[in-house]
C-alpha cells in the first residue's frame, strides 16, 4: 500500500483510542491533536445529557410513586439523593455521613423491599442507557448535517493520522481528496474492503428479550417525546402518559430469566438485531458510502454491496458448551434461513405490489419476457392463477413466480429443520430397484431456489429492464443489496472447539487402527508428518460401523455437519472452523485431516472448502504463533489449500487473536503489548510468503477482554496490518449497546469502516521505533510479573474472588446455555472463564483485570530514569499503541470504588481469612492509586476523564447512583451465604432483626443487584 502522509504527519502520528465502548465516548485528544468536525457534536453531549437526565429523573419517581408504598418510595428517593453526597477520590465527612445513612437504611429493609431498591435503581439504570443511546444517535445525525468542505480543506487543520473523533465516510474522502490521494489508490482498497462482524452469545448479558422488548418501546416514545416541539400540548401530554404506563408495565415484568435459555433461545436473541435494525440498516449504509464518494471521489467505484457482512458464533461455538450439538448447529442455519426467507417474502410482495407498469406504456426487456415463457411451463398453475390480472403487467406476473419459488424454499426449508441433519441432501423419491418395472421418468427441475444466485438473477433480471428504459426503483436496489449482503444464510456459522477434542479424537482412531504409536503418544515432529502424510492421501480413515466414545463421535460429527451444511446452504453457510487454545501446527492440521474425512478436503484437488483458524489466546502462545505458522506456511499442501478457498486465488489465511485469556492469564498491559507485536510479526511473516492475512479479533465488551470504541481501537491497530480486511467479535452487552437504534447501527458500522479505511491508507512507521519497543518489552515483563505475583502466585487470591465478589451468585442466573466453568466442579482459577471472571471484579468495583500492575510497570522505569516521564507524556500524544493503553486505563480506574470495595472484603470476607484479605486488599488499593496518579501525570489531566466532559459525567452519575445497589447487594449476599453454611435449614432467623427469609428469596434479591449493577457499569464483560 502506498503511503499517505501530510506534512505534518511526522509531527503527530496519534489517534487516541477511547475509553469505553458503550458510550462510544472518546478521551479528548491530547494537545496539538486532530479536532474532527465531530468535535462539536461530541461537546454537546454533556449538556444534552444534563438536560435530558431531568426526564429520567422525573419519570423514574413518578413511577416509583405509583407502585410503592409511600415509605418505600421516599426511602428508595433519599438513597439516591444521598448517594450524590459520596465522592469518589479520598472519603471525607460528608461522604462518610452518606455511607452510613445508605447502609442503616439498607438494615432497616425488609427483603421485599430491598427486592424494590434493586429494581428500582436497575430501571434508573436502563433509562439512562436509553438516555444515552439516543444522545449518540442525536450527535451522529447532526454530524451528517452539519458537513463544512471549507473545514476539511483548511491546509492547518492537524494530519488525518491524529484523528480523534470518528470520522463519517464524507468527512473521510474530503480529506482524503485534500491530502491528495490517487483515485485508484481508493478505489483498489475499496475493491478489496472485507468488513466482517461476528455476533456472539454472552455469558453475563442478563436483560431478558422481553424486557429487551419493553426497553425498545420506551426508547421509542422517548425519542418522539425529546422531538415533540412541533406538536400541540395535549399530544405531548399524551406521549408523556404513554412513556409513563409502558414503564409501569417494566416495572412490573420479572427482570430475571424464568428458565436457563436455551442456546436456540440465544439464536432467537441475537437474529433479533438482524430482523430489527440491521436489515434495514445495511442499504442505507451503501448508498452513504456512495454519496460521500461521489462527493469527493465520482469516478471511483464504489465497494460491493457485502463489504460490510456478518457472521454468528451462536448456535455453532461449541467451546465448553455440551449443549451446542451437530443438530442444534443445523436447526441454527434453517432458523436464520427462514428468517431470511419471510423478509425477502414481504420485501417481493410489496414489490409487486408498487411496480404496476404496463406493456402498453413502457418496453419490456426480451431476457425477461423469455424467463417468463419459461416461468409458464414451470408453474402453470401461477400462470393460470395470475395471467389474466396481470396480462399486460410482466413484473408483476414475475413476481408472482419469484414469490412462489420462495414460498417453496421456505417450505423445503422448513421440512429440513425438522427432518434434522442426517436427512439424505436428495428428497427426491428414489427409482425403482433394476427387475421391478420400467424406471420411472426423469425428475421435474426444482421448483424452490436452490441457490441465491438464482434468486438474485431474477431480481437483477427485473432492475435490469427496469434500467434499459430509464427507471429505478429504490425498493428493488435495496433488496439486491440486502440479498448481496446476507444471501439466504443471513450470517455465516463459524464454529468453534478447543484444540484438544481433536487430537483426543484422533488418538481414539489411531487407537483402533492399531498404529504402531498411538496418535496420543506421538511428539509433535511426528504428528506433523503423519499428518500430512495422511492429508494427502485418498485412502479413509474413519469408518462409519465403529461405536467411537461419546466425545469423538460428536467431533467426527461436527465436521460432517458442516459439510452437509455447505452442501444445502453453500459454502458461505459455515466455510470457518476457529480452534481455540491453538498451540501447534498440529492443532490445525488435525482439523484439516477431520475435514477430509467429512469430504471437505479434496487431497487430489488440493481444494479445501473450510478455512482452518487458529485462535491463540495465552502470552505464551502468541509468542510462539510466529513460529506455528511459518512452518504451515513452508508447506506446499497447505498453501495450497489455503489458496483454494480464497476469492482471489491468493493463499489466504485467518487468524484470530484472544484478549480474555491472554488478559486473564498475564494482565491488562502485558496482554495488549503481545497481542501488538503478534500482530506486526504475523504481518510480516505472511506478506513474506505472499499470503494475504485476515486478523480475528476476539474483542468482548469490558476493557479487560479487549473492549474500547471500534473507531480508536482500529486506528491504533499496527500500521500495514489491516489491508482494508477485519474481523471482529461484537458479544452480548454490546449488541445492545450498538445496535438496538437503526441511527445508533448505522453510526457503528460507518465509523468501524471508515477506521479500516483510514488505517490502511494512511501509514506510520511509529510502531517501528526500537526504543519505543524497548520500552514496552520491558514495561509488559514488568506488569506481568507483578500482575502474576497477585493473581497467580498468591494462594489466597481464588478464596478471595470467591468470597469478595458474587462470582457464585453469577454461576445462577439463568443467562446463558454456556456454564461459567470450562470444567464442572472445579474451583481453580484456571477451569474459570474469563467473562466472569471480568465480570465478578467488574461487580464488587475493583475492575482488576483492566490495570492492575500497568502503575508498578510505570513507577519501576520511573524509578530508574525520573526523566521517563516527559517520554510517557510523549508517547501519549504521538503513540496511538501508547495512547490505547493509558486512555483504557484511565476509563477503568475512574469506574473503581475501592471504598465500596472494601466493604465488600470486610463484610463478605470469612474471619479465618481476614488478615490474609485484608493484605491482597492493600496491595490493589496500593496499586489503584499509584497507577491513578502515574495516569494523571501521563494525561496531563487533574482528574480523571478531564479530557472528555461527556464520558466523566456519565460515569460520574453512575457511579454515584450504583453505591446503593453495591451496599444492598453485600448485605443480601451476606444473608444468603449465612443460610448456605447451615444446612439442612431452608431458613435461618436474620440475627439482627428477626425476620426470616427463604434461600431462593435471597438469591433472587442478590441476582437482582447484580443485573442492577450490570445495567449501572455497562461494560461488565
């Protein structure tokens, strides 16, 4: 890629890379920085905020007056009001008074009403998510109207390459036109742009789809109540009382899940996105990119209609969860097959009924008078249905065919789902045995589509003719769009197993077929070689009469499901297989060998129809990836395999990246700097082989897995690693977050792509410098270590995430078919997930994960050159890499508590283990305050978040108004435990006052605060 550069490029070279995902806020740019024609948009926030807040204000105590009793009412109020009086930073009298008001009205609930106040703040919570979504969805709309070309002409604005705010796609030509770059520069990344967005099931995302439901209601009528000044006062009033009775209805439906969901409940959960917004959405975001090219670039072609598609883990990522099995992964593909299939119904229908034209008035084409010749032989019955209505109105008697093949592909695809994935691919009835009758004819062609393509080309037959005489129709050009981008699959499966069910498999076979040396016993040299000797060979291995274990029958059969799939589907159906825990070159050629067993992998061809991906998540790992995938690449049998599957005929290769694992098992910096260098490594090995590289990001919501605003966090990936190609992991709370609002979507999807873009063309060297590298090769080792020392090494550490957080407590929400745990019945911290493991500090407001040992690493070079700090400053300003870490860390230590924390320690923590708690506890307070300061120092800022007013008094509200739910929730997990550790009882007298209280109504109260909490601090996993 050539590179783009203005001239004050080498001066500034940072993007910042923002806080919290979401907000979609961004810290404010460092001095000399880029203010991005957002920038007035972005400096409304707070005062949209601030005016709007008085509505959720308003509403939430009107409601509360409604369905509480007077007492309780004006008690859940005082608990608010008060809560405002405790600052964050060192506890004073004020602040001190407040806790114990909060904590004495807390001890003189009863349980029914600290089941309220945990409601209560919940929806508060949830309004002011609304609130906010709607304020972002405001900031993007008036950023489309209020484009200034002079703006982005002016030869003083900052370089492109320091851009802090998210960019629209015509902010983002114009500059581009301004710095001068070549139209067929543009238009060949265009070409190659491949935005992919993979939709995941959440562990810890707790709103159930009903209460999804009621929030979409409210956020509608919010909206139209925020744009109502034209409207006279009685409609006004009227929307008021609507928002007020439909808030009333959420406040009574049950926030908690009634039964562990289901992983088709999931399927169901996430599609809702699809058949909601992003359906909508994806011809809208075309035709934005059109225009804004048109603009600045009319002779570029603009991107294929897929540039941007989406693909799912749900129903497919099989990764610890037994309830993921070959027949739900195939129920998963008919069930978004049918969704697909009732749009494009609706959508035909009402195009037949808007293209009325007649043949009196307006040419015809010939191809497509003659697919209707054809069409009458093939449906007669149509013909004879709709000839005589629709004689002289040729689109609509096509239509009406194309309706009717539809209509029998939803069928078909209906009989396949409940047939299951075992059902012969040929449903047509057999012929006769040789001896009993003459053979019967040849079968009728198939009436249904068999492929979109088919469907397509009836649609591109009409747009066409439609065209030859001069006229179009925006409804049929979004159809194409919407068929182009989400065919009949409407997202494609990628499935996902850990590394070791395959090599566990295939020692089970080598086992049977008696090897000399079972395949479990073979060094790594040798399975290499046997695995490639095996590979290329036409001889099966597998055979289909032996009764393997449970485990490597189910193994065998994912992989014959997918080719089932692939043969019903296509292959964008499910063409992606990610290997979690990737180590070796082993690990992947043992998911090749598994493939073409299932007919897959054509060894004679050398053709592959599933792309193999590794996924390396731990430090160790990463380093080693280099390594693992060079040797693959030295190989001719895989680069050629690798070739077969991509577009372009060029060896393409995926790869995906874990930031849980790599977070949980080395800490926030040291994860973030080996995933970096990973990054350019793997670069650098594949353009060196010629391969073209995909990197997968496994991205979850909390900054501790990755997180931060998509727009910052593309930009600051190493500069020549993208090539217009990424693929991300967009899970649970985020999905929410980003697209629940049709503007909302539209604005994540146009500023992750104008991000790929713009970290393609515009190239940096920064990430070059070597004593940068240096510096963060030693400041990584050194969080590292220190992270470990706590995490790792402290035998107290596990008692202490059991007992001071409700790590417990999380495992029984009924929020996921996913169990918390890799490994049932174990406690260690290894079998723990790092999404509640995120999720249980993110609770008690410690937020680990997401800075511990990033001060230590600082102070200790500090230690050893006091000068270093006028070079952290630097690198803040220049290093979009640098500028990523402390901004995320600057997000997540302003979002910690420690005074609540602790109380959580004191009250939750056994007395056995209360000195050894209270140690762990004063290294992290240690810790919190040396790496606060060293981020104030680095920022330049006097408290935290002083770069962005927005972001401080949104996390400020919530962190003042989520203290009473923190109080509440210790002492209902206080009670809850003290019951547990007396059995049999099934109640226990509450020692303080009496009353008595069920287990399961004191879980019920305690799971409650954790969805209040979830819904207060957004970001949880």
């Amino acid at each position: 890629m050539i590179m783009v550069r203005s001239a004050a490029d080498s001066a500034s070279m940072g993007p910042t890379l923002a806080a919290t995902e979401a907000t979609g806020a961004v810290p404010g740019a460092a001095p000399g920085s880029a203010a991005a024609p957002l920038a007035g948009a972005e400096a409304s926030r707070p005062r949209l905020l601030a005016e709007r807040l008085e509505l959720v204000e308003d509403l939430w105590q009107t409601v509360l007056r409604s369905e509480c009793p007077p007492q309780q009412a004006d008690r859940l109020m005082r608990m608010k009001e008060i809560s405002g009086a405790i600052e964050g930073g060192e506890p004073d009298q004020a602040s001190e008074a407040a806790t114990a008001e909060i904590v004495q009205l807390i001890r003189e609930m009863d349980l029914a009403e600290g089941i309220a106040a945990a409601r209560a703040f919940s929806l508060y919570f949830q309004l002011v998510n609304i609130l906010e979504q709607h304020i972002e969805e405001d900031s993007y709309l008036a950023s489309l109207q209020a484009h200034h070309p002079e703006q982005l002409s002016d030869p003083f604005l900052p370089p492109l390459a320091a851009q802090t705010e998210p960019a629209t796609f015509r902010e983002l030509f114009a500059r581009m036109r301004g710095l001068g770059v070549p139209p067929a520069q543009i238009e060949q990344l265009l070409q190659e742009l491949e935005i992919r967005l993979v939709f995941t099931a959440h562990p810890t995302e707790i709103v159930r789809h009903t209460i999804r439901h009621k929030q979409r209601r409210v956020a509608s009528l919010i909206q139209k109540l925020q744009h109502s000044q034209q409207l006279n006062l009685d409609d006004r009033q009227s929307l008021r009382q609507q928002l007020e009775e439909e808030v009333r209805l959420w406040w009574r439906t049950d926030e908690l899940h009634q039964f562990k969901p289901s992983v088709l409940d999931e399927v169901d959960y996430a599609l809702h996105y699809f058949q909601q917004v992003l359906f909508g959405a994806m011809p809208q975001l075309r035709q934005r990119i059109r225009t804004a090219l048109n603009a600045s670039y009319p002779d570029v072609q603009p991107p294929g209609d897929a540039f941007c598609s989406f693909g799912s883990w749900v129903g497919s990522d099989r990764d610890g969860n037994p309830s993921v099995t070959p027949e739900i992964t195939w129920r998963t593909a008919c069930f978004q097959r049918q969704l697909m299939l009732e749009r494009y119904l609706a959508a035909v229908g009402d195009l037949r009924d808007q293209l009325s034209i007649s043949m009196q008035w307006s040419q015809v084409s010939a191809p497509l008078l003659e697919s209707l010749e054809m069409d009458r032989l093939r449906f007669p019955e149509i013909y004879e249905e709709r000839a005589a209505r629709y004689r002289l109105e040729p689109y609509r008697l096509k239509l009406s065919y194309v309706l009717e093949r539809l209509r029998l592909t939803h069928e078909r695809n209906q009989q396949l789902a409940s047939a299951g994935w075992e059902t012969p691919s040929d449903t047509r009835p057999a012929l006769p045995e040789f001896g009993q009758g003459a053979l019967a004819p040849a079968p009728a062609p198939e009436l249904h589509y068999a492929s979109v393509t088919e469907f397509r080309n009836d649609l591109e037959l009409i747009n066409d003719s439609l065209s030859g005489t001069g006229l179009s129709c925006e409804p049929l050009d979004n159809l194409i769009a919407q068929v182009h981008t989400f065919a009949f699959c409407l997202a494609g499966l990628d499935i996902r197993q850990e590394s070791t069910r395959h090599s566990d498999a295939l020692d089970e076979l080598s086992r049977y077929l008696q090897l000399p040396v079972p395949y479990g016993e073979m060094e790594e040299p040798q399975r290499v070689e046997w695995l490639l000797t095996e590979l290329q060979t036409r001889r099966p291995l597998i055979s289909p009469s032996v009764q393997w274990s449970a485990a490597t029958a189910e193994t065998f059969d994912v992989l014959r499901v997918v080719q089932r799939l692939q043969q019903e589907f296509g292959s964008r159906i499910c063409r992606t297989y990610v290997i979690s825990m990737s180590h070796t070159v082993s690990d992947l050629l043992e998911v090749l060998l598994l493939a073409k067993e299932a007919g897959l992998v054509d060894p004679m061809a050398q053709r592959s129809s599933l792309l193999v991906v590794p996924l390396f998540e731990t430090v160790e790992d990463l380093k080693a990836a280099p390594a693992v995938m060079e040797r693959l690449f030295s190989e001719p049998f895989y680069r050629q395999l690798i070739a077969s599957i991509s577009p372009t005929g060029k060896p393409l290769q995926e790869l995906m990246l874990g930031y849980s694992d790599s977070n949980k098992d080395s800490g926030f910096l040291s994860s973030n700097w080996e995933i970096h260098q990973a990054q350019i490594a793997l670069q650098q090995l594949a353009s060196g082989h010629d391969v073209a590289l995909r990197i997968f990001h496994g991205r979850g919501g909390s900054v501790g897995r990755g997180g931060g605003p998509a727009y910052q966090a593309i930009l600051a990936q190493p500069s020549g690693t993208l090539n217009g190609r990424i693929k991300i992991t967009e899970q649970g709370e985020v999905l929410a977050s980003k697209y629940s609002l049709p503007e909302l979507a539209l604005y994540n999807l146009e500023t992750v792509t104008t991000a790929v873009i713009q970290n393609s063309l515009v190239t940096s060297h920064v990430d070059e410098t070597p004593s940068w590298n240096e510096l963060m090769a030693r400041l990584a080792a050194r969080s590292r270590s220190h992270y470990r020392a706590l995490v790792h090494d402290n035998p107290d550490l596990v008692a202490f995430f059991q007992q001071v957080t409700p790590i417990e407590e999380i495992s029984k929400l009924q929020i996921s078919s996913r169990p918390a745990r890799r490994k049932s019945g174990a406690k260690d911290l290894s079998s723990l997930r790092a999404i509640p493991w995120v999720f249980g500090w993110t609770q008690s407001r410690f937020l680990l994960p997401s800075w511990f040992g990033v001060g230590a690493a600082l102070q200790e070079e500090l230690d050893a050159d006091p000068g270093q700090l006028e070079l952290f400053q630097q690198l803040y300003q220049r290093w979009p890499f640098f500028r990523m870490l402390i901004s995320k860390v600057e997000m997540t230590l302003s979002k910690v508590d420690l005074d609540l924390a602790h109380h959580y320690v004191r009250s939750l923590g056994r007395p056995e283990s209360r000195q050894a708690f209270e140690q762990i506890f004063d290294t992290i307070a240690s810790e919190f305050v040396l790496t606060r300061d060293l981020v104030l120092a680095i920022t330049g800022h006097r408290r935290l978040l002083d770069g962005d007013p927005g972001l401080q008094l949104s996390v400020e509200l919530r962190n003042r108004t989520i203290i009473p739910l923190g109080f509440l929730q210790v002492a209902l997990l206080k009670r809850l435990r003290d019951q547990n550790r007396q059995p049999p009882m099934s109640e226990a007298p509450d020692r303080e006052d009496g009353r008595t209280y069920s287990r399961s109504e004191l879980l019920r109260g305690a799971l409650l605060t954790i969805n209040g909490i979830a819904a207060g601090m957004r970001n949880t996993g």
